[in-house]
C-alpha cells in the first residue's frame, strides 16, 4: 500500500479539500458528521471522508474508516490514530490538525513501519510507567520482561523493514502470561483486601454490642 496510491495530484486535491473545511469552520470535534452539502460539519476523519466524497462524486459513510485504505491509500489503523489524537486536543489545534496530518504524509510512502516506531515509543513509556508502581518484585520484572520482548520485536522490525510473525507469536504469549499474572495478583490484593474489611467489621460488631450489653 501506498499513501496518496502514489499519486501526486490527490494528494494536492484532497489537502485542498481538507484546507477548505478548515477555512470555512467545518471541523468540529464529536461527531463523524451532521449536515449535508454545504452544511456539512465533521470530525478529523468526517471531513476527510467528506472531502473523497466531494471529489470522487460518492456516498461513503463519513465514520467509516477503511475508506482511507481504499481511496487514501493510508492504512486503516493511521485513520482511527489521527482520529483519537483529534478527540483529545483543544479545539483550536483540533481544527489544524486534519490539515497538519494531510500534509505531513509524503506521496508513495509505506506507511506501515509507522505504526512499530509508534508503538515502539508507547512500549518504552510503558517501561517506565511498570517501573515506578508498587507492586511483588518478581511481577513487575515479569511484567517489563514481557514489555521488553514486545518492544524488541518492533525495534526489530523498524531495523529489518520486516515483521516477524514467529517471534510477535512468543512476545504475545509472554505479554498473555504477563497479563494473567498481573490479574491473579489483582485479585489476590482484593481477596485479602476484602478479609482485612470483614476482619475490622467484626471486631467494630463486637465492640458495639459488648457496648449494648453494658447499656442494658
């Protein structure tokens, strides 16, 4: 896949277009669409559905994401990405942003190694964030273990251009076991959270009717 299907002018056509809901105070953020025509008032990616509608003459629905695939020739999950960080900027930068994206995407690009560099710097935050929490020493070294294994193999795949499927299955099963060692826990602190509680209401039950006792 190739962003703007390698083509030049409908790169040049639809930031165009893009730039035209801005300039006319189309962009609003919560809803995909409302409006029809000239009316018409949308998200990130509802003006940008509306903007191929408005140039390939069609009736796409303006929430529907694939269609960036299939006319943009950007992959599906940049879509659903440019639309999250579009629901959670303040206004004024959310109604640039359609624009800033448009633009920023060169012409012919795989966009694909994108997505491992991205999460790439999630996974590493993620370190980090798993790092500072207080919580057994052996859970949280599996738990960054596990973060560990995930982060190589996109960093892997950033340096080869290529994504191994073998070991994405292996980091998966760690980060699952990981992910299942983490709830046992969870639920182990509420168990014994739950008994310190009992444990206190019987001891204040207790009290208070060797209280009532004495009053009676």
């Amino acid at each position: 896949m190739k962003s703007y299907l390698a083509d030049p002018k409908l790169k040049r056509e639809f930031v165009k277009e893009i730039k035209w809901h801005q300039d006319q105070d189309k962009i609003i953020q919560g809803t995909y669409g409302k409006g029809s025509n000239g009316d018409f008032r949308g998200c990130a990616v509802g003006c940008s559905v509306h903007s191929l509608n408005r140039l390939k003459n069609k009736q796409y629905a303006t929430d529907n994401h694939a269609i960036y695939e299939t006319e943009l020739g950007i992959p599906e999950w940049l879509a659903r990405l440019e639309d999250t960080i579009f629901e959670g900027l303040p206004t004024e930068k959310a109604k640039a942003w359609p624009l800033r994206f448009s633009k920023a995407i060169p012409v012919g690009a795989d966009l694909e190694p994108v997505k491992w560099q991205f999460c790439a710097f999630i996974l590493s935050e993620n370190i980090e964030r798993v790092l500072t929490l207080d919580i057994a020493a052996d859970l949280k070294e599996q738990v960054v273990n596990a973060i560990r294994g995930v982060l190589n193999l996109h960093e892997t795949a950033i340096k080869t251009g290529k994504w191994d499927e073998s070991a994405a299955r292996s980091a998966r099963a760690a980060a699952y076991a990981a992910a299942d060692a983490a709830d046992a826990a969870a639920d182990a602190a509420d168990a014994a959270a739950d008994a310190e509680l009992k444990t206190k209401l019987n001891r204040w039950m207790k009290n208070r009717l060797k209280k009532l006792e004495k009053i009676t």
